[in-house]
C-alpha cells in the first residue's frame, strides 16, 4: 500500500488512513470478499462516528447543546472532512463488493447449468433433408390417428413438457395440512 498523503489526510489517524487507501481501485483488487465485508463495517462505523461528532459538534457552536469539554466546540469542518473520506471509503468498498457478489452468482449459475449439447448436423444446403423411407419406394408417414393419439389434449400439455410447471401435490397438500393446524389453534 502507499504511503500517507501528508497534506490531503493529515487529519486521519494511521489506522484510518491505512482504509481510506485500501479503498484505492489498484488496492481494491487483492481484497477478498469477506476482507471486504470487514472494511465495510469498520468504514460505515468510522464514518457514523464523525457524523455523530460534526452533528454534537454544530449544536455546540450554536449553542444550542452543553459543551462536552472544557471549550466549546467552535467549528466542525475537520470533522465533517474525515465523515466525508468514510463515506467515500464505504462506497467504494460496497461497489467492489457488489462486483465480486455478481461475478460469483454468474459462476454458480454456469456450474449448476448442465453442459450444452453438442450435435452434429449435415450440412443441406439450405435445402430439408429427404425423408426417409420404411420400405422400397414408400414414404414414412404417420398417419393422423397415430398422431393424434400421441399427442394429449387439454390444458396439461404444458406442465407436461415443463417439469418446472408441474403440480406438486405434497407441497400444496403441505400447505393445506399447516393451514389446518394454524385454524385449529385459533
């Protein structure tokens, strides 16, 4: 990590300094996840703190509040300068951990995504290709009755060819069954 910047953040403590520059995009990368998750807090905690101190502070300098020291709080623009860094800190890290969460949901979601078929197809031309005959000079066709007993009528035809859209009768019959113990308590 870099060294401290004297004159922009003079006002930051090491420590504190050490997360504002570890919020830098070169810096950003070599955090993992939860190292992440950890800067987060302690940069949304920080940056609460000196909201909290400009705000007792502001109500100091206007009188308006007892001073918590022996001198009362004049201005709070240095105060105010440390809430904003945090802020800027938090939001940076909270970018970088959005990136890290989508990229490993898209990761998930082509590992569980089985693999594409792959299927050789001859090239016609852009012609159909012939169809296929069952016996010397006949074609192969199914007859209207064969093709209509194949198929099934009705609204089911859908939930049959999507087994996402398929009724599962023990989830809703477990519904019911909660349902009823629920009403049998009232």
């Amino acid at each position: 990590m870099r060294t401290l910047p004297s004159k922009r953040m003079s006002l930051l403590t090491e420590r504190e300094a050490q997360l504002v520059l570890s919020s830098a995009p070169r810096n950003l990368a070599e955090l993992s996840p939860r190292e992440l998750r950890g800067r987060i807090l302690s940069a949304r905690r920080l940056m609460e703190k000196y909201q909290d101190a400009a705000r007792r502070q502001r109500r100091e300098a206007l009188r308006k509040e007892v001073p918590s020291r022996s001198r009362r709080a004049e201005g709070n623009r240095n105060t105010l300068q440390k809430a904003e860094y945090f802020a800027l800190t938090l939001e940076r890290f909270e970018k970088r951990l959005a990136v890290l969460e989508r990229k490993a949901q898209i990761r998930t979601r082509a590992a569980s995504r089985p693999a594409p078929r792959r299927t050789t197809r001859v090239a016609t031309g852009g012609r159909k290709p012939a169809r296929r005959t069952r016996a010397a000079g006949r074609t192969a066709k199914v007859t209207a009755s064969k093709q209509a007993s194949g198929k099934k009528r009705g609204g089911a035809l859908k939930q049959e060819r999507f087994p996402a859209l398929k009724r599962k009768a023990h989830a809703s019959s477990r519904g019911r069954r909660t349902q009823t113990q629920r009403d049998s308590r009232r």
